[in-house]
C-alpha cells in the first residue's frame, strides 16, 4: 500500500504536471469508487480548474477553483498514471480528460481506491480526513513527547493509527522501530521520553528517506510517469525475512503484529 512517502512523490509529480489543468470530462469504468456516485462527479467536475495539488496523510487532495476538492485515496493497490499501460488496462476504473487533451487514468487491480469530490467545506467529514491525526514530518519533538507520553499500547500498532500520526503503514511503521532500536511488540507506556525521542527522531528519518528516493516500489507502487521508487534498496528490514541484519548480521525475523507481516530483528531491537 502507498505511504506517506509514496504519496508524497505522487504529489509532487502531480504539482508539476497537473496545476493549471483544467477538466473536461471523467469516463468511470467502475462506477462504485466515485463517491458521493459517478453521476455527480461527472456533472461537477466539468470545467473545473486544478489549482494546487496536497497531500493529507495518504491522500491526494485536488485543490479545484469554485471552492471544490477532488480527492484520491489509492489504498492497496491504486494508480495514477498518464499513460495506459498495457496489463493494466482491464483494471481501470476511471479516466480524467483535460482540456488540453491529457488524461490521468485511475487503476486499481483490488478496487479498494477511492475518488471523492465535494466543496471545501464537506470534504474532510466525507473522506475521513477529518479524523486523521497530525501529520508526522509536522510535528515537532515537543509535541510529539507530549502526544506520546500518556498513551498505552503496542509501538506498532500505534504507528499504524491514522488518526494518531497520519501517512504511516506497515513499511515505514516496521522501519521505524528498527531505527530506533524498539521491537514492535514494545508497550508505549514502558517507553521513557529518551526512548520516545529516539522513536521520534527514526519516524522522520524513515519518512524523509523514504520521500528522497521517490517510496518504495516492492508491491504496486509507481510514479505518475510509471518510474519506480528506489526505496525499496534502502529497506533495513521490510521484506528481508531470513535475511542478515546490516547491524549484527543475525537474520531478519517475521511475525504477524497488528495483524500485517511484520520485520525486525530480534537482536537489535529491545522489547520495552
Ligand atoms: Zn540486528
């Protein structure tokens, strides 16, 4: 699934390419991932001039004139490409026209993404963007400590919490405790502000790297123009099951944690 480093990329190459754009027409092959429906997307979008193109935890927000929002979210397996790929074709879900005869097509092989345009004061509540927590590379250490300090749980499964820190996923939840030094199953009320910071200081790193080498291309992940992030090739434990540990060289384990594969290595990582 993209994170926020994914999205992020997604984002940028949007900014570049999309601003200015102005809609003429939306074809939906899969009528269901339009909400409020496919009918009032098609009706409205019509006309509609992209602005800005942002990012809200893992989802894409189309800042559109006449005060309208069009919104993305890809979930498992979604993508935004300019150009058909072949494959991919039958996966389809909708196409957007532009004025200047561009289109930017939406796939998605597990169906699962989600197209949403609403006005600017309806699409946080319709979305769920609402809900979402603060944005992890927004945050200082302050806050950080303080939004941290009186909660319990495990670390992974509070790293997963969208409306905790928003844009984090198993990739980068699963990096982030290795950095830090933490096995995933660590309670966060046996973490002390020193560990906190070190969990702090690893969340940004691994965000940050993940967004300078363009995400993580293991699963479905590829740019606007089809490029593959590079990320992938920096992974210290997210998908090495088996592997040797870059620090101590024992191998790399797995097990299920909040429900999703989870990487790191029992010798590096204390569990608190
Ligand atoms: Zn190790």
């Amino acid at each position: 699934m993209p994170e926020l480093p994914e999205v992020e990329t997604i984002v940028r190459e949007l900014k570049q390419a999309a601003v200015g754009k102005k809609f003429w027409k939306v074809e939906g092959r899969l009528k269901s991932v339009f909400m409020p429906s496919f009918d009032a997307v098609a009706r409205n979008i019509k006309g509609l001039r992209i602005l800005d193109v942002t990012r809200r935890g893992k989802y894409i927000i189309f800042v559109l004139d006449k005060k309208m929002r069009l919104v993305i979210h890809l979930r498992m397996t979604g993508r935004l490409m300019w150009k058909k790929v072949k494959g991919r074709e039958k996966f389809i879900c909708a196409i957007f026209y532009f004025s200047d005869a561009r289109q930017l097509i939406f796939s998605d092989v597990r169906k699962f993404g989600k197209i949403y345009l609403y006005n600017e004061k309806e699409f946080e509540k319709r979305t769920g963007i609402g809900r979402l927590g603060r944005e992890p590379l927004e945050t200082d250490l302050k806050t950080f400590l303080k939004m941290f300090d009186s909660r319990r749980g495990i670390l992974k499964n509070t790293l997963l919490r969208q409306d905790i820190l928003a844009g984090v996923g198993n990739i980068y939840a699963d990096e982030s405790c290795f950095r830090s030094g933490f096995h995933p199953s660590s309670r966060i009320e046996k973490m002390d502000k020193k560990d906190l910071a070190k969990l702090y200081e690893a969340v940004q790193y691994c965000l940050n790297e993940g967004i300078l080498h363009c995400g993580v291309s293991v699963s479905d992940f590829v740019g606007t123009r089809g490029t593959l992030g590079k990320h992938q090739n920096y992974l210290q434990v997210y998908g090495r099951k088996g592997d040797p540990c870059y620090l101590c060289s024992k191998p790399i384990q797995k097990m299920v944690a909040a429900g999703r594969g989870t990487f790191y290595c029992l010798n590096c990582q204390k569990k608190k």
